[in-house]
C-alpha cells in the first residue's frame, strides 16, 4: 500500500522535495498529489455524494483518483503552509472533497455529533504545517483544526508537526515526523474542546468604539447558488439590522472566487473599500470552505501590498452539526486573519444545526429561529453603532436550536427522503465504492 501526499505548497516547494527524497529514501512507495496543479472542482454544499451517488462526488475530475488512493493509503499525508491557522487555499479544496468517505447519518462520540463510519477502517493521517513559528498562536490553531479532520474523516491515529522550511535540521523534523507517523502506536491524543472554546473565539477584542460603519461588505462563502443557503440567509438577517443603523450593506458571493477574473476584481474591491467586513460562511470539513479561504489569501495579499481595508471584521459561522462549538477552528482562522492585517476582531457568532433552515428566510420561522434572529438584530444595532457583537449575542445564537439527539434522529430522516427523492433505497446509503485493496 502506498503512502499518499496531498500536498497544498506552492510548486516544486523545497519542502514538497525534501518529503518526496526522504520517502524515496527509504524505499517507501508513494503517491504525490501536488494540488497547485491539478485541476480540481471546488465542493459545491450539494451532498450528492451522500444521498445521489452514495460515496462518490458527481463532479468528475482528480477528486475520484484522491479519494481511491486514501483508501488503499498506509498512510494520508496532509501538507501545507500554516494559513491563519489552516490549510492553504490549494489543500483545503481537496479535503472539502473528501466527506463522501464519511457516512451521512449521525452518532454521538466524546460527547459531540459526529458522521458514521461509511468504511470499516481508515488510514492513519500526518499533518505538516509550515511555518518559521511553532509556539504562536496560529500553530496552535493547526494543531487542534488538524485533530479534529482527524477524527471527522476517521483517522485510525494521528500526528501532527509544525516544520520549519527555512530549518537547517528540516530532514530530520521530517525524518521524525513520519517516524512517528508510520509508528504502530497511538499517535497524538485527539483534541477535545474545553467549555469555554467557542466563546472565547467569538469574544471581540477589546479596543475603543469605532465609527459607525457607513458601509459593510458581507461575504457568503458558501457555494450554493444564490438565495440558498444557509449562510446567506444568516447574512440577510444582519443585514437588515445594519441597514436599520443606517449602514450600507453589499452582499458578495463566493462564487466570484471560481476562476481570476473581473468578478473576483469587483468583490476584493468592494471588500477593501468597506467600513466593515463580515465573513458568514457554513463549515467544510472543520474549517472554512475552499472558496473562503482563497478569497482571503487574495484580499490579505492586497492588504499587505496598499494598506488600509475594512476596519472590522466580523465571523458568522453555521455548520450541519447540532452543537455550535465545531465552528471554532474555523472561527479562529478567520481571527487570526484579522489579527495578521491590522483589522479589529469585531466578534463571532456561531450556529448549530444550520441546515435546519436550508436557505430560507430566518423570518419565515420565528419561533423555532428566534434566538438567531435576535442574535443577528442585537449584533447588527451594535455593529451599525461601531461597537462589536455584544457577548449577550455570541451567548443566544450558540445554543442548540433542538436538542441534539433529536436533531440526529431528524437528519437521518431527512438523509432517507432525500435518498428516495433521488429514486435510492435506504441501504443504497450504505454503498462503498471504494474498496480497500489488500
């Protein structure tokens, strides 16, 4: 069985190079997947590889080699630059591809909703971050974001090491790094969130009143069409509360970021010229989605390059698990973003169990979405004032919109009627197209 890399650095990457010497070194047959240049289809949020074509994703392209070879893997090495606590643009469009190795329906592990196994077993899985700092908070950040792909794509064990590139020991932390890896031992300990993790992601920093943003750019990085998800609906309702404050607000869509081009132009434009900037996004396998992520290396890289840009930044975070705490990695990356351009931490908010309103207007069911329209009204009158998301907010938006173990006996339900909508029985479900070769 081959060790498999998905490799998110940019091309030829001295690092990339020295992982392939020292593999090749020891005789270890490999798989290299250089992601900068392989054309891959972003995740487009649709679950057909759930309930269309159980295990298999409907957009043909190198995702089907990946997701084969993981399968037959001894071993899934996960490669990229620390990006504000995550992966690179390049690898995290990879992994968002990977949840059809996961089964849709739902159970309760370590006291969190987490998806059934859809195969019997699964490879262990190293993770190298890149970066000339391994104690700051962004590689702390990497580590816990790196666990939790761990146990949510069902990693038998795991390692995770922060390298330096620039090290003059780097073949020996890589040496050691896969040592451990390959080792017929536990691995490092799967990371479990304390109490207060998401709120203190979402707590704003603390700072002087701003002025009242005249304008705010809200950025939905889901990749569903228009007027259908979750996160732009969650948008719409802040939205309107800005709007009540006098704020102007323009609605941008991921989908600009698909390919360079004068959408994309017009989107980091108005990004950069607003008074405010706020990030509503769902959850792609534990962090931001593909389409987010290359959406900020690009507006940071402006940033870096003339200066200026919003004054505030503001996360809106849902994901398809009933408790809102899986939200905070990816809250912290987009922390972290603001923190490395000079952008004020406004305040995050995070809702569990985000597909319980599937696009629709949140003021279409004011009883069971009461909590998160009042979140967004009591945010949005703070923010319309220059002041952050208030703590009262962060607080009511974060409970459980149903109690989680009805919220799991629901999705299954729902994952069946979706299925024999698509004309598949129950157990076409359960499928497993890619077979282990042994």
């Amino acid at each position: 069985m081959d060790i498999v890399i998905l490799d998110g650095c940019a091309a030829n990457h001295p690092v990339s190079q020295q992982l392939l010497k020292l593999a090749a070194g020891r005789g270890l047959a490999f798989r290299h997947f250089a992601l900068a240049g392989i054309n891959l289809a972003p995740c487009t949020g649709d679950f057909d590889c759930w309930t269309r074509t159980p295990g298999i994703c409907r957009t043909r392209d190198a995702a089907q080699d990946i997701v084969s070879a993981m399968r037959d893997a001894a071993l899934v090495v996960f490669l990229s630059p620390v990006v504000f606590g995550g992966y690179s643009a390049d690898l995290k469009k990879a992994v968002d591809r990977l949840i059809g190795l996961v089964h849709p329906f739902f159970t309760k592990r370590d006291g969190l909703t987490r998806h059934r196994p859809r195969y019997q077993d699964y490879p262990p899985m190293l993770f190298l971050g890149l970066s000339e700092r391994s104690d700051d908070a962004t590689a702390t950040t990497f580590r816990e974001y790196a666990g939790g792909n761990a146990i949510n794509l069902l990693a038998s064990r795991y390692v995770c090491r922060i390298v330096s590139p620039q090290a003059d020991d780097l073949p020996a932390q890589l040496a050691a790094a896969l040592d451990s890896a390959l080792a017929n031992d536990t691995g490092d300990a799967f990371p479990t969130p304390a109490s207060d993790a998401l709120a203190a992601v979402c707590r704003p920093d603390p700072g002087p009143v701003l002025s009242a943003p005249a304008t705010a750019a809200i950025f939905i990085g889901s990749a569903r069409p228009k007027g259908g998800s979750t996160s732009e609906a969650l948008a719409r309702g802040l939205a309107a509360a800005l709007e009540a404050q006098g704020t102007r607000c323009t609605l941008l869509h991921a989908a600009a970021f698909i390919k360079p081009g004068a959408a994309a132009e017009r989107a980091l434009a108005t990004m950069l010229a607003a008074d405010l900037l706020v990030v509503s996004a769902p959850l792609y396998v534990d962090g931001l989605p593909y389409l987010t992520i290359r959406a900020l290396e690009r507006l940071g890289r402006q940033l870096g390059a003339q200066g200026g840009g919003p004054g505030r930044l503001v996360g809106i975070l849902n994901c398809g698990y009933p408790e809102a705490v899986h939200n905070r990695s990816a809250l912290r990356q987009l922390r972290h973003f603001a923190e490395q351009h000079g952008v004020a931490w406004g305040g995050g908010l995070a809702l569990g169990g985000g597909e319980i309103i599937q696009g629709r207007p949140i003021d279409d069911h004011p009883l069971l979405l009461r909590r998160p329209i009042s979140a967004l009204q009591q945010a949005g009158a703070a923010l319309g004032s220059g002041l952050p998301v208030p703590e009262a907010a962060i607080a009511l938006i974060a409970r459980p919109l149903v109690p989680a173990g009805l919220f799991r006996r629901l999705a299954g339900i729902r994952w069946i009627r979706d299925a024999r909508a698509n004309d598949l029985p129950r157990a076409a479900l359960d499928q497993q197209p890619h077979t282990r070769n042994t």
